[in-house]
C-alpha cells in the first residue's frame, strides 16, 4: 500500500494498554512505530477515532494458498475421510497453482485476516517450485508472491520458507505430490536468501524458517540448516496427528515433542505448531523449554487432529499463540473462541483458559495469544506501547452489544458473542487498512481472487 506521512497522532476513547485499560489515549506514531503515549488525555491536534482500541493480534501460522481450498474437500470419500486424504486432495489442488494464482489468493487471505483483527502473519511458506518440481529461474519467486500481497494489502509480514527434505521418518523419498516443497540443505539456504531479498521492499518484516515436520527432514539435515540460521523464528509442525506420533516413536522411540526437546536447542525463538498430542511431561518440558504452542483451532477440527491439553500446559507456565493454518475461516474471535470450546467440551468445564477467580476468559485468551503470537513473529508487535508497531484493532462501541458493557467485558462480547463484525477499523504501522469493517483494497482483491478461482475450479 502507498506510504503515508511519517508522523501522527490518533486520540481513542478507550485502548487496552500494557497496564490494562485506559480512557483517552493519545498514541504519537512515527515510521510505524509508537514513539508515545498519553491517558487522560486532550484529542487537540489528534485524528479521533471513534471505538475501543486494540492490539492488533498477530496469526502465527498461516498456508496462504489453501484459502483457495476453502470448502472444495467436504465431500465423504470412498473410505474414511481423515488428515490423510485431505493432503491427496490438497496435493492435487497444488498442482494447478502458478505464481500469480498465490498472489492473488493469498492477497484475499490478508485483507480477510486484517478484516478479522489480525495485524500480522507468519506465512508458513512451503509451495517453491513449478508444477514439475522445478526451481523457478528466481529460486524466491513464490516467496516474492507472497510479499507482494503483503506489501498490497498492507499486512505485517514473517516470511517462513518451509525447509521439506523427505517425506517420512527416516529419510524416506519425496512423493510425487511433494515435488513442489522439496529442497536439499543447500538449497533450502539459497531460497533463505531469496526470502530475504523478497521482503526488502515491506516496511517492517522479518524472515524466519520453518522446517516442515520431522518426518520431512533428517536430524543431519536440520542440524546444517540450524547451524546456518542462528538467530530468528524457528517454526514446525509437531505432534498434530495420532499417525504422526506413532510413527515417530516407531522410528526413534520417542514422541515427537519429546524427541525435539531432547535432541534440537528448542528455546523462545521455537514455535511447535499444534502440538495436539502431548503428555504431561511433554508439555511442562514446552513450557519450561520457553516454546511458543501455535493453536489453529479451526484447521484441527477441520482436520479432526484432536483437541489440545491446554489446562496442563498453561498449569505448567505455557505460552500460545492462535494462527489460521488452512484458512478456512479466517477470523481471530473464532480462533480464540473455538479454543476455549474444545477444552470445555473436553473437560466439561466452563471458562477453561481463565486461571483466576474473577479473571475474563475473553480477556485472558486475547493476552495469551497476543503474547505468544508476537514471540513467534519475531518482531515488535502484540501491545499498545512505546516501541511497538502501530497494529491496532477498533471494536465499534456502539454495537448492540457492546454498547451496554465496558473493560474486559467488550473482549468477552467480541470472542463469544459478536465476533469479527464487531470491528470497525484496522490500522498496521500507523496506517489504516480497514474502514467500516472492509479492506480498503477489497474490489480489486475479491476481483482477482474470483478470476483465479474460477480459473481454478473449472479445470
């Protein structure tokens, strides 16, 4: 999106703090960034925005290209539908992708994340190659896709080129399905670099790498790819699927997550994606290890890989961030609300992520993810404070029902009840990207998004 003046100040009558709530806040931004802050506050000379102000959430996990999936795989197959056939069919979908297929339907899935309250994305990128394995002429074409729809819609951006070595435990072959994600080391590093090239033109984004999953790389081969990239977000899938497990510990005698934990330098800048399938002992090892647990609630239940054991894990002192994986609804509220769900239909209990007597679960969920969501990105967002972009999510005040309630009580209103229709405006790096609750960039967007799908579908 265009730049604007460097410099601003925007008045709110009410934004949630890092010290909790506060009334008449004046944030001054300058270059994206929140340089000061005043409560009580006089609006003169401060642009007003009407609403309550918000941390825009970061989405730690994103696969743009599967919004263009969204509802095309809920027809019953000839045998059980699980995680498994689900990938066939995604495999194929993939397929027919080229690059300005990703850019248009990963544009959509920004300006639909921004529509929903997320300010950020880690794009957890693994389509490289062409429909026939190839590299493209420029290794990072497909990375540079994805930053162009960030750069377009405005979305702050963690580039996470997937590192996808084999297809099993052990070192097994890539499948023919694979053949667009496959990088040997070398590579894998070569497209590090192109990544880096891709985002130089974004205002503020960061580049970090996300080795698929353990059964698609080897320990030799991700401990040359660690050795080359010390510093930065470390994401991977980990434990989502009871498959996964089992043929884990088949291959090593170990659990994922407990493999990991005691053969990788899992540390803060690692983020475990899903992690359904823990034990006890697993997830105080998480918790004490500083890892962040990235949860799509939506995508496992969509896929149905389980719920996760979230009270022993936040008893054990566990941080969470919320992404949006397949992109099948993209909306922050739902993400939080559907966590809180599942572990009260898994426990039959109520308020499960509330840890205090009195605490707002709406409030406590949002905090957590807000918090483990900016770790994983790597970069300064995730709170109204001196230092930190400018992201920021406006809930309309004057919604039913919002309008009678007020503090932590609009979050509760927002997660369970209104949703993402509750938001009135979005502003990244101190510029505003949704009015009314729309994408400024919609027509053209939705436009290009229709053309590449039914494109798509018809073939």
């Amino acid at each position: 999106m265009g730049a604007e003046s460097s410099a601003k100040r925007l008045f709110f009558p009410h934004a949630l703090l890092r010290g909790g709530w506060a009334r008449d806040v004046v944030l001054s931004i300058d270059n994206g960034v929140i340089t000061a802050i005043a409560d009580n506050a006089s609006s003169a000379g401060a642009e007003i925005i009407s609403g309550v102000a918000l941390p825009g959430m970061p989405n730690l996990h994103s696969h743009a290209f599967q919004r263009g999936m969204a509802g095309l795989t809920e027809i019953r197959g000839a045998t059980e539908d699980t995680f498994w056939t689900w990938r066939q069919l995604m495999y194929r979908f993939l397929d027919a992708l080229t690059p300005d297929d990703v850019e248009a339907i990963a544009a959509l899935a920004y300006a639909e994340m921004l529509e929903s309250g997320f300010t950020s994305v880690a794009e957890f990128h693994y389509l490289h190659h062409d429909e026939n394995g190839r590299p493209y002429a420029n290794l990072g074409e497909m990375a540079g896709r994805i930053a162009a729809a960030a750069g377009e819609t405005g979305i702050g951006l963690t580039l996470l080129p997937s590192f996808y070595n084999f297809s099993s435990f052990g070192g097994e072959a890539t499948l023919h399905g694979q053949r667009r994600f496959a990088n040997d080391p070398a590579r894998f590093l070569s497209l590090l670099e192109k990544s880096r090239e891709a985002i130089k033109s974004l205002e503020d984004a960061a580049v970090g790498i996300a080795p698929h999953s353990l059964r698609a790389i080897t320990p030799e081969t991700l401990n040359e790819v660690l050795a080359a990239f010390p510093q930065g977000p470390v994401h991977i899938h980990v434990a989502e699927q009871v498959k996964e497990v089992s043929d884990c510990v088949a291959w090593s005698g170990q659990a994922p997550v407990a493999w990991l934990l005691d053969h990788m330098p899992v540390d803060r800048r690692w983020v475990l994606i899903h992690a359904t399938h823990m034990t006890p002992q697993e997830a105080a090892g998480t918790a004490a290890s500083g890892a962040v647990i990235g949860l799509c609630p939506l995508t496992e239940a969509s896929l149905g890989d389980g719920i996760f054991e979230g009270p022993q894990f936040l008893q054990a002192g566990g941080s969470f961030g919320i992404g949006t994986d397949s992109n099948i609804e993209i909306t922050a509220p739902g993400e939080l609300k559907q966590l809180e769900y599942s572990q009260r239909l898994h426990y039959r209990i109520r308020n499960a992520v509330a840890r205090r007597e009195g605490e707002s679960t709406g409030r406590a969920l949002y905090e957590h993810a807000l918090a483990g969501g900016a770790q994983a990105m790597g970069r300064a967002v995730g709170l109204l404070a001196v230092g930190q972009r400018a992201d920021i999510v406006v809930l309309d005040a004057a919604h039913p029902d919002l309008a009678a309630v007020s503090g932590d009580r609009w979050l509760d209103a927002y997660t369970f009840v209104v949703g993402k229709s509750a938001i009135s405006g979005v502003w990244v790096g101190g510029r505003q990207v949704v009015e009314a609750g729309r994408h400024l960039q919609r027509p053209s967007i939705v436009a290009r998004y229709q053309r590449t799908m039914q494109r798509l579908v018809g073939l």
